[in-house]
C-alpha cells in the first residue's frame, strides 16, 4: 500500500490492494474467498438459517408446554409417528438442549464476531482486510463441521439431552440417560469446532485493530462499535481455552475411561459402578468459567454498534464517549469473576457466595452507566423514526427489563428460590433475545446498504419491530410470573404437579405470542432478500453517518477504499455546522463554512428595482 502525504481532504492516494485482494474464479471469490465483506456475508446467511432452525425448535418447546401430549400440527405425524403426533418425553429434552445450543453457538455468537465483526472492523478503522485473510476464511469453514456434529447429534437416540449446560453426570457417563450416547459425544465435538472458529476469529479482531488502523485512528477515535468487538476479541481469547479445555476433558471421560468429572462408586441404570475419583462440580466451574464472559461476548459487540447507530440517528455526540468505552471494560473485567453466581445451590461456601454475589451486583454501576448515556443521547437530539432507532430503543427497554430481572437473581437468598425456575429463563431471554437481537435487526437495517449496496424497506421493517417487539413481550414477559410460582424449567409436563395446573392458560397466551413473533420474522427475510435485489440504490453516506466506512463505496471493491483515509476526528461529530450538513466525517480536517446569505442592503436593492419596474 503507497501512502503519500496528508492532504487537506484527509484521504490519500493508495495503490491496488494486495494480491489476496484479488478477484479469482467463483469460487475463490465467494465460496473460500479471503475477503472480509464476502466472508461476513456468508456468515450472515448461515446464521439467518441456523436462527430459521432454533425458532423451530423454540416452537415445538412452547407447543408442548401449552398443550402438552397433544398431537402437534403438521410435522407431529411426521415426526413423532410412534407416539401418535405427540412429543417424546425423550425428545422434549433434546429440543431445549439443541434450541440453546443454536441459537447461542450458531447464532448470535458469529452474527455479532461473524458478520459484523468481519464487515465493519477493517472498513470502521480504515484498513483493506483483516490482518491474516486465510485464517479469516478459516474461522468461516469450521463453522460448517460444528454445524454437522450438530445435525448428526439429532440422529441418535433422543439427541443430546443435557441441556446446553452438558452438566456430569448427565453429560458424562453413556449409560446415564437416551441423549448422554453417541449424540452427547457429537454435541460435544460440535462446541469444539465452535470454539477453534471463534478463537481464529478473535486472533483476528485483535491483530487487525491493534495493528492496521488508518493514520491518525487512536484508540479514542475508534467507533463504539469497534471498542465492542475490540473487547469481545479478548474475553474470547481468555476464556474459549478454559472451556476447550473442559470439553475436551469430558471427551476423553467419554471415550477413554478418564474420570475428570464422575467420582467412583457411582451406580446407574444398573451398569457397573464406576471407577474413579473426578469432581462433578469441576466442569461447572470450567463451563461457567467461560459461559458467563460468554454473556458479554453475545451483549459487548451490540452495546457498540447501538452507540454509534443511536448517535448517527439522534443527531447528537455519543453522550460520554470515554465513560462508555471504560464502562464496556469494567463489564467485561467484573465478567470473569461472576461465574459462581449460577452455582449457589451447588453447596458453595456463603462466603464465597457473598464474594460472587457483591462481585455480580457491581455489574449494575456500568450497566447503568450505559443505560443513562443512550438515554441521555436521545434527550434533545432530532431524533428519526425509522427502522433503525426504533430495533435500538427496543434494544434498549429490553436490557433494561433483563438487567434488572438480574440484580435479583444476584442475591444468594433470592436466587436460591428462583434458581432453575421460569425467572431465569425470562431474565437471559430479555438479554439474549431482546437485547441483542433487536441491536443485530437495528445493525442489519443500518449497514445493509454498505454490505448490498441498497436500501432496505421501511415499512417492512417498521412492521417486523412492532409484531416482534409485541411477541416477544407477550412470550418472555410472563415468564416472570411462571418463576415467581416455582414453574421449574426443563419439565415436559410441569402440570402433573397440581400447584402448577392453574399455569396453563398462561403458557398457551406465550405460545400464542411467540408464533406471532416467529411468523414476523417471515417479514425480516421477505425484507433482506427482496431489498438486495430491488430496494432503492444507497449512496456512499445514506444515512449522513461520521465513520470512515462511509467514505468507500456501497458495496465497497476488493481493498475496501479508493483512496487511505486518514482521521482527524472522534466518531460521533454531529450537531455541528459544516457548510449544508450537521455533520463531520472522521476524514474531513475541518468544518466548511456555511453559505453567506443574502444581505438586506442586497434585498433592498432588488426590492427597489422592483418598485422601479
């Protein structure tokens, strides 16, 4: 890359991009390309279909739930022809282990590091592609391994059935239940590829931001967005070795008669005792270990893009840019030391539950740090309606509601009743669902016309945000109460136990609401697949936005940029006068002046001519 001197415009002159740069044959150019925007796009694709797969499974969850033992429409016959249309008890076990394990591992995890990370990092700081290209294809391919380990799991008997959580013994020991066979070895090779992909990828992030910014980008003129992946990159680097570590471990327990995690002695379903000496609670350290940090990596990237998105649509600086990048690292730093607040009736010591319990409710300083900032960002800003604020507020009122569902699970006497109950699953619902989701249908809607080079569809999307934000309030919401009665989660049929029975009208009012909030995202793929080929053509800047992607093309060629911008200026330099616009992009040095208007004595004079004619 030739970079010549600065130029007032604050972009230069740069040569062709490198030679990985380079378009091939179809299928070095879309298929094993080494192309970040190529790459992020079929990232994107893979998730929108693994989360078309997790809804599915979400839905034969909550027809259970709501009319359990029932026939279920049009695939039960199918699929469950042995048991007349019903759901296996067996089979009900399988469907929330792979829900959770799709959507977390195969959805938000790589939309966010996947998609958006390898679409926006190298354009947002001014670099032609990621640091290492091939290891970039990489993270993209063992996707598809973890992918299959997945779909063949679903061929064994009953499917993997420990929950997400894959807990010992359970997990651990064959004999133990129809899922902890071969399928349980399959879930576990998946989680592996997982994390080899996710570890390329954050090698990646880190490499790339830390080494290749444009001249002029200090770490305090990097967007939100970036400070958000930048962070994600190192909790994933810290903790993905712990729990691959973990896996692996429970692999060879598995397959080679070690004993990490089962003691001896143990006797189930009549097979031999076993032999050995491991520690159950071991792998809930190790999984919990990473699985909370984990938690920040599926929320960090959204709270980056959202700061950015919220300023570009208020009109307004981020409010405390500086507070918010430290705030992002102190949630990220207290995240490794939370982890035994999901193991308080595990028998813990309560000092080491009081640790654990102070340590976890700190998180609420920078959470509302956040929290106030966004809201002080929208106070006062000229604020537009669209798509794009609308998926952020919504971002916004969820987390709210799921951070504050989790201070109460915080507390040691509080969660020792809610534990295991309908609480937390809508509390890490409002989270993980509602909170980033709504940010990933804002961040599509924002940068779908630099990734497509075309505009989406307005009403289409207004439309999608309403019935989401609808069901999915109508689904996670009660949840609450379900909690607050002691519904446990996991049951197939909690209804046998009478003080339940009373519960069923209200889980068929969320099952109702969750097939409303199933059916808009009909609306969400009618939106992007139509929009890529017949929305209105975008410019470089649609949105009048200050970052330095908007300076390349929509879509941007092979290298990214015509020309190496170099950055004079933070990342949210709005509400400012610079000739016909209200904002500064980062490359420009300084504000234009505002076009002189007309003089009185000018007006005078031509009213007088008038009077004259």
């Amino acid at each position: 890359m030739s970079v010549l001197n600065p130029s007032p415009t604050g972009l230069q002159p740069i040569l062709k991009p490198q030679a990985h740069h380079a378009p091939g044959n179809f299928i070095t150019k879309y298929i094993f390309s080494t192309d970040h925007k190529i790459i992020a796009i079929q990232f994107l694709f893979t998730t929108l279909l693994m989360m078309i797969v997790g809804g599915a499974l979400a839905l034969a969850v909550r027809w259970q739930l709501a009319f359990p033992w029932e026939s279920m429409p049009i695939v039960g016959p199918w699929l469950f022809a042995a048991e007349g249309g019903q759901i296996s008890p067996e089979f009900y076990t399988m469907l929330f282990t792979m829900h959770a394990t799709v959507m977390i591992f195969l959805v938000i995890i790589p939309i966010l590091a996947g998609t958006f990370g390898n679409f926006l990092i190298p354009l947002m700081i001014g670099a032609d592609d990621m640091a290492f290209p091939k290891l970039n294809m990489l993270s993209y391919w063992f996707m598809w391994p973890a992918i299959a380990c997945f779909g063949l799991s679903f061929t064994f008997a009953g499917g993997p059935a420990a929950g997400w959580t894959s807990y010992p013994i359970l997990a651990d020991l064959a004999q133990a239940a129809p899922g902890s066979g071969t399928a349980q070895t399959f879930w576990l090779l998946g989680v592996t590829f997982v994390g080899f992909s996710s570890m390329m990828g954050s090698i990646n992030y880190m490499t790339t931001i830390i080494n290749m910014r444009a001249p002029g980008m200090t770490f305090f003129r990097m967007p939100m967005t970036i400070w958000g992946l930048f962070i994600t990159a190192i909790l994933q680097a810290f903790a993905l070795p712990v729990l691959t570590a973990g896996g692996f471990m429970q692999v060879t327990d598995r397959l080679l008669g070690t004993c990490f995690f089962y003691p001896s002695g143990l006797v189930i379903n009549n097979a031999a005792p076993t032999v050995g000496g491991g520690q159950a609670l071991l792998w809930q350290h190790l999984f919990w270990f990473y699985s909370h940090p984990a938690v920040y990596i599926m929320l960090l990237p959204v709270m980056g893009m959202v700061s950015d998105m919220l300023s570009c649509m208020c009109r307004k600086p981020l409010f405390g840019y500086k507070p918010m990048v430290i705030s992002m690292s102190a949630i990220a730093s207290l995240g490794f030391i939370v982890w035994g607040h999901h193991m308080y009736t595990s028998g813990m010591n309560p000092a080491v539950g009081m640790a654990f319990m102070v340590a976890t409710m700190m998180i609420a300083l920078p959470s509302a740090v956040k929290t106030f900032n966004w809201t002080a960002t929208i106070w006062g800003g000229k604020v537009q309606f669209n798509t794009v604020t609308l998926n952020c507020i919504g971002f916004l009122s969820m987390f709210i509601v799921g951070g504050l569902s989790g201070i109460f699970m915080a507390a040691v006497p509080v969660d020792v009743y809610f534990h295991d109950t309908y609480f937390i699953v809508a509390h890490f619902h409002y989270v993980l669902f509602g909170a980033t989701l709504f940010g990933v249908f804002a961040a599509i809607q924002f940068w779908f016309p630099k990734m497509f080079g075309r505009m989406m569809n307005e009403k289409l999307g207004k439309t999608h945000f309403v019935l989401t934000f609808i069901g999915a309030n109508g689904t996670f919401f009660p949840m609450h109460f379900l909690g607050m009665q002691g519904m446990p989660r996991r049951y197939a049929d909690p209804y046998l136990h009478g003080y339940l029975e009373h519960l069923l009208p209200m889980n068929q009012f969320m099952t109702i609401s969750a097939i409303v909030m199933g059916a808009a995202q009909i609306l969400l793929f009618i939106n992007i697949f139509y929009s890529m080929f017949w929305g209105p053509k975008a410019g470089r800047n649609p949105w009048n936005a200050t970052t330095l992607e908007w300076t390349a093309p929509s879509p941007p060629p092979h290298g990214n940029f015509d020309v190496l911008p170099v950055v004079f200026h933070g990342p949210n330099e709005y509400a400012v006068q610079n000739g016909d616009h209200d904002f500064l992009m980062q490359t420009e040095q300084e504000c234009e002046p505002p076009k002189p208007a007309e003089t009185d004595e000018n007006n005078d004079t031509d009213n007088e001519q008038e009077t004259s004619r």
